[in-house]
C-alpha cells in the first residue's frame, strides 16, 4: 500500500527533515537537466525518532524503472533532484530487523470531480467518443470530464506476482444486514447499506463503514490478463472521508445462495436507469466474501468518473462463484439497462508494487515533497 504525497499535503507531514549536508549516490544522476523541484524525506526508528543512516531509497518513474537511488546520511534524510515533471513511486528498504510502519493505508478523503458541466449523465462504458461537445464520452474520454483521469496512479490495474494474507492488513467485520436500499444508477447494480449498520472494516488502525456494494462485469481488476465474469466492490468509507474498496471476483461453478435476494431485487425492481427497489431480507456477506484470505493491495483510485484518488484497494485472489443461470440474469439486467459490460479497461501500473507501502507522488513544480518513513524492530 501506498501513501500519497503532493505539495499540499506536505505541509501535514510531522517530520519535516532539514536537507543540510547529505551525503547523495544515485544511479541516474541529473545530468545537465534542468532541476525542476525536489524530492526530499527522512527515514527515522519509530521507537526513538532517531533518523537511520544508509537506508536504501530508490526513485521509481511510471514505466516502474528505478531512476535514481540514493542513501540516507547520519540524520536519516535524503534527497533527489528531479528533472522532469510526472508521477513518481519513492521506495525504502527497509534494513534486515526493521519492518516499515509508517506510512500506512491512506485516511485522506479522495480528492477529484466532474469538469464545469459535466455529471453522471455525461459518461458511459460503450461510446468512443471523447469529446464532451459531442455527446456521451466513453472511458477513453473520462479523464476530458473527469480530469483526476489524467494522473497517475489509476485502477483497476493488471494484478501479478505473489499473494500475501490480507487478513494480516485488513480484518472484516461485517454482518448479515437489511439494506437501505438497492438502486440502478445507470451504470452499476449498487446496494446500499443504511448509516450505523455496524458493518466494519479496520484497515491501519483505522476503521471504515460499509456504505454501499455494486458489481461490474466483466471484472475490472485483471489477475495475470484474465478478467473473471464479475467483480464485486464492498466500498467502505471513514469518518474523515477515507475510501477503502474491498473486491470480489465472480466465476461460473456451484450455485450462489447469498446472491439471489440481489439477483430477485434487480430482476424485479432495478430494470431500468435510475430506478429503486428495496431487498427486505438481510444480506448475507458470508457468502459473498471467499474463505481464503489471500490476495493483494495496492493504493488507485475510483474506477468510475470522478476518478478521485486515493483509494485503498484489497482485492482478494480466490474468487467465488455462482451458476450459469444466475451470471446470466445479472448481464440480462445491466443489458437491458445499457451498461453491460460495465468495466473499466486497466490503468498503467505507473511503478506500483503490490503488497507495498510506497510513497507516490504527481510531481509538478514542487520545490520540496516530504516523503518520511518510519521504521520498527
């Protein structure tokens, strides 16, 4: 997982480190190029606060290759001169006894919206038209509403490589629950789930509320290219705005019992755009959420205009499943509502790593970003 940085969040940073007399290697020096800001942190010993010396940290661009690399000096700071504009990933590595602890899952409110006339009305997953003047823009044209679309740092992504047990960073609390309501929002099945229904997620020891679970199909976030017949979102949200998205992949196999009063609702009452219905019995999460606790997470963004960022993502490897029949009366009511299939095609990695707490930085101009660590025996 990731932290994100700007400058304007920078100012929030408590450890704000001096860049006096450090000791800088890189392995892509700046060469004649015009220095344009720095990239500047510290690394400290979370029990002491003490700064550690020659910590490894390495500049990542969004073609995920290493840039620059340096080493921290006496005080634990470091620095980096860049040169040219875009986003950045900054990684640690952490020395052999130390794990990293800071920073952690984001608790920022994403940030992002709709340009000057733009709304839900403006988009859709079907036209290739990106021209807002002329009607309808599909996702090659969000960002041209959407502008968040425009950074880095996008989902869904491509997912790849080793597994870790989510259970050890996220632990889900949810229990079976009446909804608020289920609607058709012209672009997704959503179900929504009433304020204070105690249904959980704790997530870097902060704790998030289930708001609302909706579904794409096919799914968005791809596992090794492969996209599974639907994904489920679980959006969880914090007292301060925080976003933290659980995700669920669909395949064909045995019969999904904690789906069919979804399946009855959207059959019955969720056919057409904007429409509500209710489902008067509880929601059983059991079934909707796999046994095996594997997967990954990684920090992006929404997947649907605004697009705002950031947002936490777990997304769990194994997926459950449900039958023929059932995949085939959820495409009949997103294709008669006119959003099937409803996923956003992958975002760049950009220099991501799964399973990994970065810090990602957009950089334009800055003159100075704090990207601190904070480290544990």
């Amino acid at each position: 997982m990731t932290m994100r940085v700007t400058s304007t969040r920078s100012a929030r940073r408590s450890m704000r480190p001096v860049c006096e007399s450090l000791e800088k290697r890189t392995v892509a020096a700046a060469g004649t190029h015009t220095v344009l800001g720095q990239i500047a942190g510290q690394v400290i010993d979370q029990s002491s606060g003490a700064g550690l010396r020659h910590v490894e940290i390495d500049l990542t661009n969004t073609g995920g290759r290493t840039v620059q690399r340096t080493f921290t000096n006496n005080q634990g700071l470091y620095l980096f001169n860049v040169t040219q504009h875009g986003g950045y990933v900054v990684h640690e590595h952490a020395p052999r006894g130390f794990v990293q602890i800071s920073p952690s899952f984001t608790n920022a409110a994403p940030t992002g919206s709709y340009a000057t006339g733009a709304g839900n009305s403006s988009w859709n997953y079907a036209n290739a038209n990106t021209n807002p003047a002329n009607g309808q823009v599909g996702p090659a044209g969000w960002a041209n509403i959407a502008p968040a679309g425009f950074e880095s740092f996008e989902s869904p992504i491509n997912l790849h490589g080793p597994t870790v047990d989510l259970g050890r960073v996220l632990s889900v609390n949810y229990a079976p629950a009446v909804p608020s309501k289920a609607i058709n929002n012209s672009h997704q099945i959503q179900v929504q789930l009433a304020p204070g229904s105690g249904d959980t997620i704790t997530a870097g020891g902060t704790t998030y509320s289930l708001a609302q679970f909706h579904y794409h199909g096919p799914a968005e976030n791809t596992v090794n290219h492969h996209a599974y017949s639907i994904e489920e979102h679980f959006v969880n949200l914090s007292v301060s705005g925080g976003e933290a998205v659980i995700a669920v992949y669909f395949k064909v196999g045995a019969h999904n019992s904690a789906l069919d009063p979804i399946l009855a609702a959207a059959t019955a009452g969720l056919t057409t755009p904007n429409s509500t219905t209710t489902i008067p019995t509880p929601i059983d999460f059991a079934g909707l959420l796999p046994k095996n606790t594997r997967g990954w997470f990684y920090q992006g963004s929404l997947t649907t205009p605004p697009l705002s960022q950031p947002v936490d993502w777990f997304v769990y490897a194994t997926p459950i499943t449900l039958d023929r029949s059932q995949l085939n009366t959820y495409q009949s009511v997103a294709l008669a509502s006119g959003f099937y299939p409803n996923a956003r095609p992958v975002q760049p990695i950009d220099g991501r790593t799964l399973n990994q707490i970065d810090a990602q930085i957009n950089f334009t101009n800055q003159t100075f970003v704090a990207a601190n660590f904070a480290l544990a025996r």
